[in-house]
C-alpha cells in the first residue's frame, strides 16, 4: 500500500483496532500536522489474544470509526483482512525481544507481545510509513515497538504521544465501552493511585513506594494484577530513583482488564 506524498513530509501512521476514541484521534491529529497523508489501520488483531473470550468481546464499531474519521484531513482508512495482514508468504520470523516481553503484561499474556510485534511489522511493510503514532497509555508496547524498529533498522520514526484522559483521570481505552458509570466511578482509583505516588516518592525508597502505592490502590474496589515500578528503557524493577522511572498497573474492574502508566520522576 503506498499513500501519495505531497510535500515532502511524509506518510503518518496510526494503528489501531478500532473502537476509537479522542485518545486514537489524538494521534490521528497529531499525524496530520506532521505527513502529507495519515493511515489509519483498523484491524483486530487475533494474535496478540491469549484470551479467545477477550477476543470476543473485544468491541467492534467500524461505522462509528469511519464516521470520526470522516471529519479529519488527509486520512487514508485502511481496513484489511486477516489474510492481508497474514499472508501464506509472510515474511516475520519472531525476534528476541530482550526480555521487554517477560514481565508485567507479558507474565499476565505469555505470547501477546510476540503477536504485536508481528501485526506491526507486517503492517509496516504494507504502508511503508516515515513516522508511526503511539500512545504511551500502552507503555511497555511503546517500549518493545521501539525495541523492534531499532533492532531490525527499519526505516520509520516512532512518535510518543501523552495519554488522553477522562475528566476524572481515567485513560481513554476502547475497553472502557464495557464499564457502566459505577465502574467507571471505581476505576478512577487507578488515575488517583499513581498521582499519590507523584507526592510521596521523593520521601521513599522504590521498594517502599511500591508498597505505599499498593496500600493506597486497595483502598478501592479494583483487583490488583501487578503494580510496578520500572525503568523506562529496560522495563525492569528500579531499586534506586532514575529519570523517567515509570510505575505501571494493570487491574480489573469486573471482568474489565484496565492498565495505566505514569512517569514517576
């Protein structure tokens, strides 16, 4: 797939699996300032789930997507089929990922970021961007992605893009079409929880803000799956405070799995 260039800037790329919401069009605005053209895949990818039922439920809003789309410049829709993005001549063969993939999400979805980094790459190949669109709401997939481009030296920037949130903090994500209000009321101690530590970690060690962070997030009513504090580059438990140094969560609210992140220092 080649999109025209015009000026010279370029072809901006924003994948996605649909549902979109500001926070997808955010990177789709961002993307337009800065290319000629912007792609925007829509595509549920199959091998990032460990979880057929997750799969299932995942949400599908394809005439509402197209319709917010409608309203942006230079958009260029691009809604393959699996056999587009999976041909029988495909082409990836799976990388060593560095260890970025074995913890946090990777101990709770063995398997998910080797089938991000597939659709990914394959989808590269297809659109064949100069810059590519992320959210840093998904923050160890923005680390493995660039881990990725770096290690196979393909020719596309990665462009980080700041969480759009809800009014009361909540990060936008097209899993929150499952919540009804009172969910959405519970799961704001996420959003509080990594603002709390904000405050206090500058009087604490990493190992003893973590806990502080975990007491103050059980004072809600989400399930806690993980909550870490890691380095931004090597996603691995800080024991001293660096720049950058990032507290991930990941929580379920229901049958609702929510993650969020924030940078810490």
């Amino acid at each position: 797939m080649e999109a025209e260039r015009i000026s010279g800037k370029g072809i901006g790329f924003v994948p996605t699996m649909g549902a979109l919401h500001e926070g997808h069009l955010d990177l789709v605005r961002r993307a337009a300032e800065e290319n000629d053209r912007v792609v925007v895949s829509i595509f549920v990818n199959p091998t990032q789930f460990n979880n057929s039922t997750d799969l299932e439920k995942y949400p599908r809003t394809l005439d509402k997507d197209l319709q917010l789309l409608a309203d942006l410049p230079k958009v260029i829709v691009f809604h393959p089929t699996k056999d587009e993005v999976y041909p029988e001549d495909d082409k990836f063969q799976p990388i060593d990922l560095n260890g970025l993939d074995e913890v946090m999400e990777g101990t709770a979805r063995p398997g998910h970021f080797q089938g991000v980094v597939h659709v990914v790459y394959n989808l590269f190949q297809i659109v064949q961007p100069d810059k590519a669109y992320f959210g840093l709401k998904d923050y160890q997939q923005l680390a493995i992605i660039k881990w990725m481009v770096n290690k196979l030296n393909l020719r596309v920037s990665i462009v980080e893009c700041e969480t759009r949130r809800e009014s009361s903090g909540l990060a936008l994500s097209s899993r929150n079409l499952r919540l009804n209000e009172k969910q959405k009321e519970d799961s704001i101690i996420i959003h509080t929880t990594l603002k709390h530590l904000q405050t206090v970690y500058n009087n604490l060690s990493p190992s003893e803000a973590k806990h502080e962070a975990i007491s103050f997030f059980n004072r809600g009513k989400l399930e806690l799956e993980y909550l870490e504090i890691v380095d931004p580059v090597t996603l691995k438990e800080v024991v001293s405070w660096k720049d950058g140094a990032v507290c991930c969560i990941a929580a379920y609210c229901g049958e609702v799995r929510l993650i969020d992140n924030m940078i810490i220092c």
